[in-house]
C-alpha cells in the first residue's frame, strides 16, 4: 500500500507542474 500512495503523491507532484507551465503557456498567449 505504501507504494500506491508514493505513487499518487508522483502523479499529484506531475499534474502541478504541468498545470503551473500550461498557465504560463496560457499568460503568454
């Protein structure tokens, strides 16, 4: 079970740091 949480903690990590560079994506547009 340990693993599964690292691994939702990874996901929620990558889908932060993509949203923060589509805003930024977003802004200069």
């Amino acid at each position: 079970m340990k693993i599964a949480l690292i691994t939702v903690r990874l996901l929620e990590e990558a889908n932060k740091q993509r949203n923060e560079s589509l805003e930024r994506i977003f802004v200069r547009s």
